[in-house]
C-alpha cells in the first residue's frame, strides 16, 4: 500500500512540473495578475485580472489585455528608417478558443531618443471589444497637466468649421522620491468606420473616415512604490484607435511648452496613425459620411512643429519631428510626391479628378517642410531631395499643365490624368516661390526660367487680382474670369516672401507686387487682422492653415 501511494505521489509531482514548464515556457505571456489595489488617482475602477496578458515591449514592459476576451498574436513586423524603429504586432481578439471577435494591430515607433510612439488600431464587425495595453512607472507621486483649448481661441483667424472633436491633450510624468521616473502625453482616442470607394477603372480608392464618438479611456493607478498606467482602445462594431508618446524622461520643461505642444496638437497630431494624420474633413469628401473625416496633408507638414523645435529644442518636439518625418516618407509615392488619397466631389464635379492628386500647395508644404527637418534631425542623405518637386514642376509646365497670359504661363493647382484646373493666386505665388527657392539652392537655371515665367504671368494679369471689396480674388479661371475671395493671411504671407525672393535674386522687387501687398493690407487693417511679420522669418508664416 505504501508503494502503491508512493508511485502515486511521484506520478503527481511528475505531471505538477509538466504542467508548470509548459506554462512557463508558453511564448510572450504572463499570467501574473493584474493589480488590483484600489484607484487612489483616476477617476476609473482598475481592471480586474480576469485574462492573460500579453507581453508586446521590453522596453517598457507594455502588456496587453483585452476584458472579457483573449488574445492571440498572429505576427510581428519590424521596420527600420531614417534610425527610427517599428514593430508592429497583429493580434486576434477572441471570445474564446479559435471564435473570433475582432482584431488589433499596435505599433510600437521608437525614435532616436529612445522615447516610443504607441499606435494602437482595434477592428470589431459585430462585437464589443476593447484591448488595453498597460505598463509600471516607478515612484511615490506624479504630476499631470491637461488642456483643451478651443480652436477659434487658439488660432482666431481661422475659417469657421465644425469639428465635434476636443482639443484635449493630457501629460503625466511620475516622480520616485528626488527624480524623475518617466512621463507619458496622451493624443487622441476616436471610434469610427472606415469608408472607402474603388474605382474600376483606375483601381485607386478613395478613403474617409466616418467618426462615430470620440474616447477619453485611460488610468493611472499607485500601487505601493510604482504606478500603473493603461490605456484603452475600443471599437463597438466598428474601429478604434488611440495613441500616446512615452519616455523614461520628462518629455516638457515647464507649463509653457506644454501649453504650446497643445496648442500646435489641434493641427498637427490630435489624431494620429503610424503613416496618417486625419482631421475634419470638408462637406466635399467622397464617400460622405454624416461626420466625415480624412487624412490631411497640409496637417501632415507639422512645420509648427518644427518651428517650436528649433526655438525650444525641447524632447517632446524632437519626437514629434522624427514621427512627422517618417510618417511622411511611408506615405511618399515612388515619383517622391504626395497625393491626396479621397475625393473631393468639387473637384470631381468642375474638372473630373477624383482621388490620387496632387495638390500642388500641400507637396511644397510638404517638401519644404521635410527638407527643413532633415536638416533638424541630422539626416544628411536627404539633402538633394527639394529637386524631385522642383524637377516635376518643370516637366508640368514642358507638358502643357498651365494657364497662358499674354507673355507667361501660370502652373494649375492640381495634377491628375483627367484635365487643366483653375490657377489660385496663393498656389501660383507658392509655385514660383518654390522655383525661385530651388534655384537659389541649385544655382539651376531652368528652375530660374519656369519661375520667371510665372512671375511674368503675374505682371500680365496684374490689377485683375484686385476685387472690388479691396482683397484679392481666390483663383483665375480657365476661362479668364476670376471668382472668390482670398485666404485673410495665406497670400499675403505668400506675396511677402515673393517680394524678399525677387530683392535676393534680382534686386528688386515690382510694382505689382507692391500693389497686391498694399491691397492685402489695406483689407486686412480694414478686418482688424495683425499684418505684423518678422521678415527675417518669412518662411515661417509661408504655408499657414486658414
């Protein structure tokens, strides 16, 4: 009896470490529990330790979970650019064993600094599902900043437009006794769906996003010596995304800059994506959702941030740069220009383009805008890359894609395969700006010639800008009529660096550009709009959202 229980014992504690190897030795899981210790900071009742966890960063120690559901990783892609690292995991999210409920892709974008980006996309057909993604801070205190200035507060010579969207961002850095232990800004959350619309003629598609409700689903919860901080992405039969930028520094220096990166965010980074930035989109968008949202180019430049970075030279800024930059040269088509990925049913309408444009004011932006945080960001291989737009405008204007004047030619304001377009005053300025400006770096002189042929397009049309309400108009038709009132600030701007380029390049200036300067100022005095300009940073103003 005592060998038959003896075997007995040994076959248990045999089948015991079986069990207990196999569980340790499962791939990237952990099963500790969560904590589970009251809420002393946030507002929200801490998770409950119902599911596995998912390992996903080392660095960070990121787990993720998703409540009620359980997580699979199917793969795990990595991607270098620029010393900019991403790993992107796909995870299901099942109700149980092989019953799918939704999927999630989060990125992980580390940059330079060894500060990190986390990007997290979640997909549900008919389900409710969330995935949380968690991480420890150490220390015995924090601090946190949150701001949501209004737009029409921030920047009050905007053109008026509905965006149901906050402009809430939130900052919390951790403190352990006398230092700091990390810190983390907290972007965007939103549910939406995805609308898209292929065409069988080209292939190409366009894409929008119907917002559905904006989310603000985060905490931060103090257990013993450390915090845990988790943020939640949610998607109720449709998709989810959220963001959030962290580092085991403090990513602000004082309130200012905080309040500044808020300020800069409700362009430039409220929603963010690994490749995208989206925004409120005009009523025009196709497909047309009842909320429609797109991805937004001119966003996209982030020059404010740029600006900001090279004023402060603070962390968070350098971060911000090195994701712009990558995140534009992921989006970059193979000819090196950027095109607009939805349709816009004005200019479907008018001139037949549908999606995948070229903009030509957003690509100057764009280039000018990479150019200048190359040179930032150090990335020396990056130097002669202004050429590929300067070289495109040419070989636009060789083929025909202008508005002829009595002595020179204006370049259209968009490029597609479909037809001519109507020529705005702020895009032509910007287009033989651009030229003068590649000139200037190259010493070409074909860059030299296009641009003098713009400039003698503006001398020919000259006056006819002028509306009889003392501004500008918006754009001269392929007709020769000129419809619309101008941007308040944009042109103007504009005018002002054509000024201080042709003083560079041919010493003087012209009447007509003097006339047109004169006009915007004499309407924008008459609108109580500040007209001051710091000449010697022209190029900041050039480009502005209106």
């Amino acid at each position: 009896m005592t060998k038959i229980w003896r075997r007995i014992t040994i076959s248990l504690i045999v089948l015991v470490s079986l069990v207990f190897i196999g569980l340790w030795m499962k791939p990237h899981f952990i099963n500790k529990p969560i904590n589970n210790t009251p809420n002393k900071v946030g507002s929200v009742e801490p998770s409950k330790p119902s599911q596995d966890q998912l390992l996903l960063n080392k660095d960070f120690n990121v787990i993720a979970f998703s409540k009620n559901h359980q997580l699979k990783l199917e793969k795990v892609e990595k991607k270098t650019m620029y010393g900019v690292h991403d790993e992107r995991y796909f995870l299901t999210i099942e109700k149980s064993a092989n019953e799918e409920a939704g999927s999630a892709i989060v990125t992980f974008r580390k940059v330079p600094t060894n500060d990190v980006f986390v990007f997290v996309h979640v997909d549900s057909e008919n389900a409710n599902i969330n995935l949380t993604l968690q991480q420890s801070f150490s220390g015995n205190s924090y601090e946190k900043r949150e701001l949501d200035l209004p737009t029409s507060e921030v920047y009050p010579n905007r053109k008026e437009y509905t965006d149901p969207t906050s402009n809430n961002f939130t900052y919390l850095e951790f403190n352990d006794k006398d230092k700091k232990s990390g810190s983390v800004f907290i972007g965007g959350q939103y549910l939406f769906k995805k609308l898209t619309h292929t065409y069988p003629d080209t292939g190409r598609t366009s894409t929008v996003y119907g917002l559905l409700s904006e989310d603000r689903d985060f905490k931060y919860e103090q257990n013993n010596n450390h915090y845990n901080f988790s943020l939640t992405t949610n998607a109720n039969q449709s998709s989810g995304e959220s963001w959030y930028l962290m580092s085991r520094t403090p990513l602000f220096n004082n309130e200012d800059e905080f309040t500044l990166a808020q300020n800069i965010g409700i362009d430039e980074y409220k929603w963010l994506t690994p490749t995208d930035v989206i925004s409120k989109g005009v009523d025009s968008i196709f497909p047309k959702p009842e909320i429609g949202f797109a991805r937004s180019l001119v966003r996209q430049s982030a020059k404010k941030s740029i600006i900001a970075f090279e004023d402060i030279n603070n962390r968070f800024f350098e971060n911000i740069n090195w994701n712009s930059f990558v995140q534009l040269e992921q989006i970059r088509d193979t000819d090196g220009l950027w095109y607009s990925n939805y349709t816009s049913t004005w200019l479907e309408s008018t001139y037949g383009i549908r999606t995948h444009y070229v903009d030509s004011r957003h690509n100057d932006n764009l280039i000018r805008a990479q150019d200048r945080r190359a040179k930032n960001l150090g990335i020396t291989e990056y130097k002669d890359s202004y050429k590929v737009y300067a070289d495109f405008l040419n070989n636009k204007m060789d083929e025909g894609f202008v508005i002829k004047t009595v002595n020179g030619k204006f370049l259209v304001d968009y490029y597609s395969d479909e037809s001519l377009t109507h020529v705005s005053l702020n895009h032509a300025l910007s287009l033989m700006n651009y030229l003068y400006y590649a000139f200037q770096k190259s010493s070409d002189e074909k860059y030299l010639i296009a641009a003098d042929q713009m400039y003698q397009a503006l001398k020919d049309t000259g006056e006819a800008w002028i509306n009889p309400e003392g501004n500008l108009f918006y754009q001269l038709n392929l007709d020769g009529t000129y419809q619309d009132n101008d941007y308040k600030l944009v042109t103007y701007y504009d005018l002002l660096y054509t000024r201080k380029l042709l003083q560079e390049i041919k010493g003087e200036t012209s009447p007509i550009i003097e006339k047109l300067i004169d006009s915007k100022i004499n309407y924008l005095e008459k609108a109580g709009v500040d007209i001051n300009v710091d000449m010697e940073k022209i190029e900041d103003y050039v480009g502005i959202i209106e």
